[in-house]
C-alpha cells in the first residue's frame, strides 16, 4: 500500500487565505487615491457650482440694475418685437399714455399710433428692420404724435433702435413727451404777434385818433340840427361804428403799452358795484337781473392789484355777460375770501359757449359774437390781466344754459 504524499505547503504559511501585508498596502494606496479623486472631483464639482452662483448673481444683480434704469427712466421706453407687440413697457410709458403695462404687454404696438399714422409706422419699421438706418432722432424732424388710452393725441420726440436675437428681431422705442415745449412755442409766437400788433396799433392809434374824432363829432353835431328821422338814425350807424373802431384801437393799444401795475389793495366789491353802475342803462335795456352775493361795508374783500385793471378786467366780464343774454337773462357775481386768495365768480344764464370753442375763447380776436358785435379781444385782456397779477381764470359753459368765470386773484394782508 502506498503513502500519500503530503501537499506542499505555500510559501506564505497557513494562512494564504488573507491578504498578504503588501496586498494590503497595494490596497489602502488604491483606496486613499480613489478618496483624493473623488474629494478632487467634488471639489471642482463644488467650484464650479460656486462659479455658476456667482454668475447667477451677477447676472441677476446686472437684470436687476437694468430694469431699475428702464423704470427710472423719464423718458418711455418700449420695445415691440418683428410682429408689433409689445414685450416692455416702463413706467414712463405708463404715465405717459395712461395704460398700466399689464394691458400694454402682449398687444400691438399701434394702439398708441393715431389711426391715420399706422400704415406710415409699419412701412417706417418693415424699412429700418431691413437697412437698419432711420430718421427718428430725438431733437430731428419734428415730432411725432402718439394716442394716449384717453383718446387724446399728444406731440413726441422719438429715437428707435433694434436688436437682434437669434432669428427674432426687437425694436426699442424711446419717447418724450413735448407738449409742454410746443405750448410753449406757441405761447412764445403769440406773443411775438401780440407785439407786432401792438406796435402797429401805436402807430395807427395817432393817425386813426384824430380824423375818428372829427368824424364823430360832426355826426353828433348833425344828429342835433337834422328833424329828419331817415337821416337821424344814419347818422346813429355812423356814430356807433366810429365807437365801434375806438374801442378796437383802445383795446389793440393795451398791448401796446403795458404800463407797470400800481397794485395797492383794493376793495373788490366796491369797483364790482361801480361797474354795474356803469352798465345800468345797458343793462335795464337787455332786461337783465343782476344778483351780487356779496357785501361791501360790513365785510368788504380786498384783493392786492391795480384799481383801473380791476375795472376793466370786470367790466369786460360784465358786457360779455350782458351780450350773452339778448332776451333777458340773470347776471350773478360772486365774491369769497379763500384763504389767501379772493375768488371771484361772474356767471350769467345766456347762450352758453359751444365745448369746441372754450380752448380758444382767450385767443386774441377769436369771438363767437355775431360778425361786426365782438373784436375778440376782451377776454384776451382780462385773461392777459389775471396773468399780470398771479391770478388764475377758469371757464365752465354749458350751450342754453350759460357760462361762468371762476377768477382767483391774491388776497391783500
């Protein structure tokens, strides 16, 4: 029988089953290169996604800045895209077309655009979208007029650019409202007439004067040796058309002058009452009642102004009232002391003043009295009066039912 031969035993003992202590150097190196790898990768996972933060941000931060500038901004700015609709709106565009942006946003751009403009605005941006040159520059060619939500149309400046963004293109409008400045404008050509004028009526005044003067005095003095009524009431034409060309040149020659106020304070309510003296006989023959809410000994207003300029101010108001009322009528004035003011109310219950021409009723020779009954300028001096004394006028007129003039002039102290 014969002997088993024993198995040779390996080099590393009885135990080969364990790691030998170089496998397990070998591994603890592997494992602490995995563990650097891994701390290096989710480091630079964690700087880049501090570096992502940053630039959000920043770029929130630079979103913030620049919708901070476009709501500051005074001027309106609108950007439309290629189809016309709006995608912003700033606040500026709020105020100055009177829509919130949530009704702005999304809809087309020409809701702003009076209707006759549209096809001239969209013809405007198809060719600027194409050759990316235009005309609208702020300060060059004029102005534009844009529509407010109210329906009022309104004089702009206006300056566009464009942008493109992938395959979309945006337009940015910027817009400034000029009303102001042409008001302005106009005020300053009117003026510029005015004194035109005056100076012509200066030189006119002396030589029209004197052969109106002869002309009249010799009518009157043949309305008194005429029996003759044909040729009586020929003559009255002749004197009241004389007194017509006087009060034309008296009224052009308050342009003219101008002559510095002597203001002092004034008790308003006496020169109302001596005006309606004045005016007793023409107004007992237009049968007209006047009704005064107002006292002038036991609780006198005085206004600070120049007593000859306060006559003429209220008894232009007091004709024009009087003309108003051809069948007769009511003439109410007013007087209050407003804290530091004096209001002054003349209404009357006549023809009224159509609403198309209450915006024009101060404009020198503009009248709504028949040809040859009005020159157009008394509401001119009265208004040019007021103006003088830091006072205000205001009109409210209703046609048949009549009109009234609200008038605020400074109190004296």
């Amino acid at each position: 029988m014969k002997k088993k031969r024993a198995r040779p035993q390996s080099k590393s003992g009885r135990n080969s089953g364990k790691p030998s202590a170089q496998t397990r150097e070998i591994e603890q190196v592997v494992n602490r290169l995995k563990t650097e790898r891994e701390a290096a990768v989710e480091a630079r996972a964690l700087a880049e996604a501090g570096e992502r933060g940053a630039l959000h941000r920043e770029s929130q931060l630079a979103n913030l800045q620049l919708n901070g500038i476009l709501q500051s901004a005074m001027d309106a700015i609108i950007t439309a895209d290629d189809w016309q609709n709006v995608v912003l709106f700033n606040k500026a565009a709020e105020k100055m077309f009177g829509c919130p942006a949530s009704e702005a946003i999304g809809r087309s751009i020409t809701r702003f655009i009076p209707q006759r403009f549209r096809e001239a605005h969209t013809v405007h941006v198809k060719a600027f979208g194409q050759s990316g040159t235009t005309n609208r520059k702020m300060g060059r060619l004029g102005a534009i007029t844009g529509l407010r939500a109210n329906g009022e149309e309104f004089p702009a400046e206006a300056s566009i650019s464009q942008i493109a963004v992938g395959e979309n293109k945006y337009f940015t409008v910027i817009l400034r409202d000029i009303s102001e400045r042409k008001w302005m404008e106009d005020q300053l050509r009117q003026t510029e007439r005015l004194a035109e004028v005056g100076m012509l009526a200066s030189g006119m005044a002396h030589e029209i004067g004197t052969p109106m003067n002869v002309i009249i005095g010799r009518a009157e003095q043949l309305m008194r040796k005429t029996e003759d009524e044909t040729t009586k009431k020929g003559l009255a034409t002749i004197v009241s058309q004389v007194e017509r060309i006087t009060k034309i040149m008296n009224q052009l020659l308050t342009f003219a002058r101008r002559k510095p106020s002597e203001r002092r304070p004034v008790n308003i309510g006496q020169i109302a009452e001596d005006c309606i003296e004045v005016l007793q006989e023409r107004i007992r023959r237009s049968r007209v009642t006047v009704q005064s809410d107002f006292e002038t000994t036991l609780h006198p207003v005085h206004v600070h102004a120049d007593p000859d300029q306060m006559s003429q101010m209220l008894l232009n108001l007091f004709i024009n009232a009087i003309h108003a009322m051809p069948d007769g009528g009511t003439l109410r004035i007013g007087l209050a002391r407003m804290d530091r003011h004096v209001q002054i109310v003349v209404a009357d219950t006549g023809y009224g003043i159509p609403p198309e021409d209450l915006s024009k009723i101060f404009t020198p020779f503009f009248t709504t009295k028949e040809a040859g009954k009005g020159t157009g300028l008394g509401l001119t001096v009265v208004h040019n009066i007021i103006e003088e004394h830091g006072g205000s006028i205001s009109v409210e007129s209703e046609p048949g039912r009549g009109t009234t003039f609200t008038i605020m002039l400074p109190a004296s102290k």
